[in-house]
C-alpha cells in the first residue's frame, strides 16, 4: 500500500511556567484616576539563567527597583531557563506582560523593553515578532540580522554598546541600526569608546534613558 497524506488537527493545552521579578514603586500611585505606571520588561544576560530571582536582581533595572523602592516604573523582569535563550521563551514572557497589564496599574501604551547581553538579542528580537506593543526598546550589546530590519522599523530603538566589548561585538548593534537607518526608521546608536562587554551600568544609571523611554507612547 502506498503511502497518503493525513492532516492531525486537534486543539491542544500545555502549562508553562516561568519565574519572574515584579516591581510596583512604593509611592504614592499616580495622582489622575485614569493614570497608570509605564511598565519596562527587562531581559537579562546569560549569567542570569536559572531558578534563583536573586541573579536577576544583580544587574540593570531591577538591581536599581531593589535600591530604589520608588523608581517610577512596573518593571518586570522574568527569569530564563538554563541552557535556553529568550527565542525560546518569548510565548510565556509576552503571557506574563499580559497579566500584569491586566492585573496591576500599567499603563498598555507606555510599555517599554530593554535587555542587556543575551537580553539585548532578546530586545531586539522580540518586538519582531510583537511590533504593537512596545512604545520604545533599548537593546544594550546584542545584535539582530540586518536583513529583518524591516520588521522594527515602526520601533523606536537607542541601541547601546562598547567599543571594546570582545563578548558581544559592537558590528553586532552596528549592523541592524545601520540598516534601520537605510530605512529612515527612529533609531540611535550611543557607543562608548572605552567600553567593554558591561555597557549596561553607564547605560541604566543615565537619566536620559528614561526620559526617553516617556518620550514615547503608542
């Protein structure tokens, strides 16, 4: 009998889990009734990997939301798996923005996302695949192929790397912002000449990157 061809098709449910850090500013809440917090998702880098929310909290936002009760931003900040990258965890962590912007004061068109390393190919690389829900992204040494720039070219990105970083190379952030350029899309790119892989401190610690991120809504 020869082979013939057959189509399975039956609706299928799963449970994913996935832990994560959230931070509300311990202040008083915004003023105007209908006033929500901007919420920031925060991707770390490799050495974040695991099932201790502790290592999240040693770098970037949320090492700044621990320090600073009130910082005046949701930030969410999921945790990946070992040995996986934020590619395969996208799904749960875009489920995971859903319910706190369903569930806590968030203001749905001021959602910003940033991510640093491997959470910077996590920054650039996510709202490809969601390009209606962040207000604005800044991925910090990673990359993403310049070939798919017309997928963010709707994004507005400030995209940041060191000159020196011999992790990440700064060619990685230069190709898709060039490329985005090509394409008059709302992009920048700040290198620090010194630098090396850690661009995230100076890069967090910049008040300007804040008002940035207000600056912009959908």
């Amino acid at each position: 009998m020869s082979q013939t061809g057959h189509q399975f098709v039956k609706e299928m449910t799963k449970t994913v889990t996935l832990d994560y850090l959230l931070h509300i500013p311990e202040t008083e809440a915004p003023s105007a009734v209908d006033q929500k917090w901007p919420v920031i998702l925060f991707l770390h880098g490799a050495g974040g990997r695991g099932n201790n929310l502790e290592m999240v909290k040693e770098n970037g936002i949320p090492h700044i939301a621990d320090q600073d009760k009130s910082f005046p931003f949701i930030v969410i900040s999921p945790q990946c798996p070992v040995n996986e990258l934020w590619a395969m965890q996208k799904e749960v962590v875009m489920a995971i923005v859903e319910h706190v912007l369903q569930n806590y004061p968030a203001d749905q068109n001021r959602v910003y996302l940033t991510g640093l390393s491997m959470g910077g190919y996590g920054a650039w690389h996510l709202p490809m695949d969601y390009p209606d829900v962040f207000a604005a992204v800044a991925p910090i040494c990673g990359g993403a192929d310049p070939s798919k720039a017309e997928e963010l070219q709707h994004v507005p990105v400030w995209a940041f790397h060191g000159a020196k970083d011999d992790v990440v190379l700064l060619s990685e952030s230069e190709g898709i912002v060039n490329a985005l350029e090509a394409l008059n899309a709302d992009v920048k790119l700040t290198v620090y000449p010194e630098g090396n892989h850690n661009a995230w401190t100076e890069t967090y610690d910049n008040p300007e990157l804040y008002k940035w991120f207000l600056s912009h809504t959908l």
